[in-house]
C-alpha cells in the first residue's frame, strides 16, 4: 500500500530479491533491531549502501562484525 499511495514502482517481497535487484543502490535497514546484524551483512555483501535504524545492534560484538565487514 505504502508503494501504491508514494508511486513507488519497483518492490520485492523478500529481501534477497531486493538485493539481487540491479536496480537497487542502496538499502534503509528498518527491521526490529535483533533482525538487523543479518540484512545489514547480506546488503553490504550485495554491494548496496546501506542505512540502519538506531541501534545499530543489541550487542557489540554484532555491531563490530556489521563495521568490519563495511
């Protein structure tokens, strides 16, 4: 609904079609925190920019693993 009401026309129901979508630049992470470390590492492994809500990560060592792989 939100891309229908903002004219959005490109859209992906899974997160691996958004990443392998050639189209696709870069990638706001709006999960539940828990849910960030994972689309964070497959988006960067993907090539894409990335953008994650605040926090970063529940844990230090998750936000560690996300910046080194930056």
């Amino acid at each position: 609904r939100v891309a229908d009401a903002c004219a959005i026309p490109r859209r992906h129901r899974d997160l691996r079609a958004l990443l392998d979508d050639p189209e696709v630049d870069a990638v706001a992470v709006c999960t539940p925190p828990a849910e960030h470390e994972a689309a964070v590492l497959a988006a960067i492994d993907a090539g894409k920019h990335v953008l994650v809500e605040k926090p970063l990560a529940l844990a230090l060592a998750a936000c560690e693993r996300m910046i080194a792989r930056a």
